[in-house]
DNA sequence: TTGTTAATTCGCATTACTTGCAAATTAGAA
DNA sequence: TTCTAATTTGCAAGTAATGCGAATTAACAA
C-alpha cells in the first residue's frame, strides 16, 4: 500500500489532479478491510465529504484501479468490490452474509502455472466459498447481506 | 451429464413439466461447451423454436441450476454464464477474447480445504485469466467480445 | 494574487443484464 | 376430453455501471 504522500507524487507523476475527492476515497479504501462496493464506499464517504457523486466514486476507483493501485474484483455477487490490497492473495466469500476475507497466498497453494494447452496464464484468482465463522454458528446467521446470485 | 431421459425423470420426480422448451435448452447446452450467456442460448434457441422468450431462457436455467444439473458463473465479464459440466473443474478465460475453457481438476492442484480461520470452506473456484491460443499469437488476435470489466 | 486552462466533478440519461408480475397457454393427471 | 396447476411470455421495473455535457477547480504561470 502507498501513503497518501506517496499517492500525491503517482498522481503527479501521471498529470493527475490530486482533488479532495481522490484524497478522500483513497485513505477511506485503506481503513476498510471488507472490500467495499461502490455504494458502500459512497455512503461512507457521503458522511465527510456531503455532496460527492457517486459518480466520482466510480470514476476515481476505475483510475485507481488502472493506475495499479487497486484491485477491481467482481465475485459475482452483486456489485464489483475493491480491493487496496495489491499483494499476492486470494479471496473467501461467505455465501450467507456476504463477507469477503483475504486469504493470504501462503495458507493456499501457490498457484503460478506458466501456460498450458497454448494459452498463457497470465493471472490466477482462487474464490473460497463457504461460511464464515460468525455465519457457522448455527443459531446466529447474520441475515446482512445475502447473495444474489447464488452461484451454485 | 445427463441423457434427454434421465433429465424427463428428473424433472417429474420434481413435479415439473417437461415443455419443448426445457428440453431444447437442455440439449442446447449439452451440445454446446463454449459456457453460452443466457442472450447466446437464447440466439441459438430461438432459430429451432422462433418464438422462445428470452425470459424462459433465464427462467429455464435458473431452475436446472437449482436442480444441480449446470452450474452458474460469473467470471465479472459481462453476462453470467452457465455450464452443464458439474464435474470439479476451473475456468479458463481468455482477457482478449473472452473465451472460456475449462480447465481439469487434475491439471490444477486440488484445493479442497477444509477449513481455515473459522470459516467452513465449503467450494473452491480457481480461474485462470491470460490469452488463448488464439489471441496468443500477436499479429491475430481476434476482437471478439471483449472484456468490459477488465479486472485487472 | 490573479488569470488561464485542461482536468475533474457532477447529475442525468442511458445501457446491459436480470427479475417481478400477471395474463394467456399448456403438460399431465383424471 | 376436461381440468388445473405449472409454465411461458411480454413488459415493466430494478440494479450496476457508463457516457456525456455543463459547471467547477487544481495546478501552473505571470
């Protein structure tokens, strides 16, 4: 991850404008674990910066995004969550409450397969499914979010 | 996979009707391993029964997929995408052309975790981004459907 | 400080995909 | 053949995200 003194100079050095917008919404991806959608982040930004679009939202997360400096993940449930962590990792999803963790790369195989059949593998995203620890115990399913898709 | 007549049984023992139109869908995409959207099913379907709602399509594959007979994904690429491969297998999915292929369990290490954190791992989907063989060689890639969301 | 200008924000319209709903149709049992 | 619940269909509506143009503003220069 970069500090936001750090990010001032990658916007710069890009003929980027380093607005509040951007300022805001960058630090608030940092403090936030859950991999948020946009309307999440949107909503939380809302309460400091009263009158930001949630098109800025998505418009900044998208340059964000191509500048390398976070991840864009669609689980396919619901909307597309981000994620500022650029590391090597991968991702568990709770089917109930809709809960995203990190899995850090060293708990699960390393999986770098180079190519195979003729095509070239340039990137491997291994998705957990399952419940989690608050959701398997039995008496007490968050009833949060749930998914839409039901992928299976 | 399942033979026209097993799937007839299956649906009565369900208490569901077997339509012309179930029973196309279902051989369509049997026949068909390029993991079709809904919309591509439809296309196809609708040459051999002009007149199928695009609303049946959905509706039919929602409900095979509940059924356990195909599996839904959504690689966060455009459309979800269904395949009647039930088998344990991964995506292969082409960043150039969209294609997707299947990969076999057993050219991938078996993630099968159990549990980790707490959190009961109940699925493991592993896909594998890149190019195809096609799109792998520089001078023809093919502009086919390109990717919208571009992950990454 | 002030001015200039290209970058950015904002809001609204629009697209893409999917689902809800109610009327018309039909598979399967009697 | 008749009956009825299941199914299909078309259209409206919903969600997520993007296109676009007008208004605003960060950053640089004078």
């Amino acid at each position: 991850m970069r500090s936001p003194t750090e990010l001032a100079q990658v916007f710069r050095s890009k003929q980027l404008k380093l607005t509040p917008q951007r300022q805001l919404l960058f630090s608030l991806l940092h403090e936030n674990a859950s991999h948020p959608t946009a309307e999440a982040l949107f909503e939380v930004a809302s309460k400091q910066m009263p009158g930001i679009s949630l098109r800025t939202v998505y418009q900044t997360l998208g340059e964000l995004a191509e500048m390398g400096e976070l991840q864009l993940i669609d689980f396919g449930v619901g909307a597309t969550r981000f994620d500022p962590n650029m590391g090597d990792h991968h991702h568990f999803v709770c089917d109930s409450c809709g809960a995203i963790r990190d899995v850090d790369i060293t708990s699960a195989p390393r999986l770098r397969s180079g190519s195979g059949d003729g095509f070239a593998v340039e990137d491997v995203n291994v998705v957990f499914n399952g419940l989690c620890s608050r959701c398997n115990q039995p008496n007490k399913r968050s009833p949060g979010h749930q998914a839409k898709h039901k992928k299976k």
